[in-house]
C-alpha cells in the first residue's frame, strides 16, 4: 500500500503539494488526476524519494523509498519517457539495472517480450519514438517484478493499439493482486482503465473515490472532473518551475 500523509511540498512562495493525505491500496488501479500544475508529478516524486517534503511522509509498505533494499524489485516507476543513456540499447539498458538490482539477466528478455520490444532490444535506445521510448519505461518499471507500480502518463506517445495495451496491461496486473497507482490527463481513458480515483487540484486532494461513485448523476467522468476541479485549474506551463526560478 501507498501511504501519503499531510505531505507538504513549496518552491519558492508557491505551495506545490499542500498537506495532502491519501492511500492507494492494493487489487485495483487507482487513478490520479489533477489539473496542469495541481502537483500530480511533484506527489509522485516526494512518494519515490526524488524530492524532500517540506512536512509529512510518504510509506511504501509502511517504509520510506529511501529504506528500501532492493528499490526495483519492491516498486516500479516510470517518471518520464527516454529516462535512458540514448547510445545504450534496449537490451544493455535493462541489464545494467538488472545487475544493479540483483535480477535475474532472464527477466530482460521476459520484459522486453511483455512490452513488445524483443524485435527492438539490439536498437540504440537513443533511436526510439516517444511511444517505443514510453514501452521501454514500462519495461524498466516491471522488471523487478514489483508489487507496486508508480506510472506518471505512461499512455504519452502511444499509438491507440499502445493506450489499449497499457490499459489492458494495468489491469491485469492490479487483478494480480499489485498495488497500481497512474496519473493521466486523459479522462476518458481513466475511465475505462481504473476504478478508484484520487483526485487533487493545487497540491490539496478534492476527491479520494470510485470512479462510478464520482460519475454518479453527472453523465460522464469529465463532467465530474471538471465541476470538481474547475477553481482549482491552473493553465501556465509549469507553474512549480516558475515560482522557483
């Protein structure tokens, strides 16, 4: 389970995350939504340890990332597409993580296979579309077998047959009983692939539900989504980058 408690994250006067408090449990998808600048990333980063709360804490299974052991193996994350050394390929990427992990050099092969990249594993991963370069993230992120998985827009650069396969794939590995937290900023999407939803605008939670509970009597989850967040929406480009600089 994902803990989140009264975390609190500022740059600079502006409060990115503001004393936010949520679970993710496991056996589900739970989705997390927010606004351009509501602090879905900034919450993902304090969870993993990239980032220092300025107050509260955030438990994997009742510890803190950094107490981990074996990170990779415990929790899987994809941040960013091409979070890789572009001359590497597919296949020596996952191996040096692998390696650094104490996995098993077979379980390359297996991802790799699951993500649909054996046919690129050779390639320079330097060379790979958004959407190859989103696979090969996920890759990473499953490959110590976690049992819990942190994905911030993993659908970015896919093609409708790649939105299908991670929807699918999220699924699947939530009925395995994994804990499966994604951020999205395609609400349709999230519709169909979570059930659960935590919802937040400028750093504070707005919602904490099921997704049919929060459609209920609104017609769509967009609706929902949008009278929810409506005040709270901020449009600049990265509002936590500007109040820093």
């Amino acid at each position: 389970m994902i803990e989140a408690r009264n975390l609190t994250r500022r740059y600079g006067r502006t409060v990115a995350v503001d004393a936010l408090s949520f679970e993710v449990r496991p056996g589900s998808v739970t989705g997390f939504l927010g606004p351009n600048g509501s602090g879905k990333s900034t919450t993902m980063r304090l969870i993993l340890g990239l980032d220092r709360p300025h107050a509260g804490e955030a438990r994997i299974g009742g510890r803190r990332y950094r107490e981990l052991r074996w990170p990779l193996r415990e929790v899987g994350a994809l941040l960013e597409a091409k979070a890789f050394h572009p001359g590497r390929s597919a296949r020596s990427h996952l191996a040096a993580l692998a390696t650094a992990n104490a996995i098993p050099r077979a379980r390359v092969d297996e991802v790799l296979e699951q993500v649909g990249l054996a046919g690129a594993a050779g390639r320079r991963a330097g060379t790979f579309s958004l959407g190859m370069g989103q696979r090969l993230g996920v890759a990473a992120a499953l490959l110590g077998d976690p049992a819990v998985l942190l994905l911030d827009e993993p659908v970015n650069g896919l093609d409708p047959e790649g939105v299908r396969w991670i929807r699918e794939l999220l699924r699947s590995l939530a009925a395995q009983g994994r804990t499966v937290f994604v951020s999205s900023h395609l609400i349709a999407e999230m519709a169909l692939t979570a059930e659960r939803l935590v919802v937040i605008g400028r750093g504070r939670l707005l919602a904490d539900t099921t997704v049919a509970e929060l459609s209920a009597g609104s017609g769509s989850l967009e609706d929902a989504f949008f009278r929810l967040t409506g005040a709270t929406a901020d449009y600049r480009a990265n509002p936590a980058a500007e109040a820093a600089s």
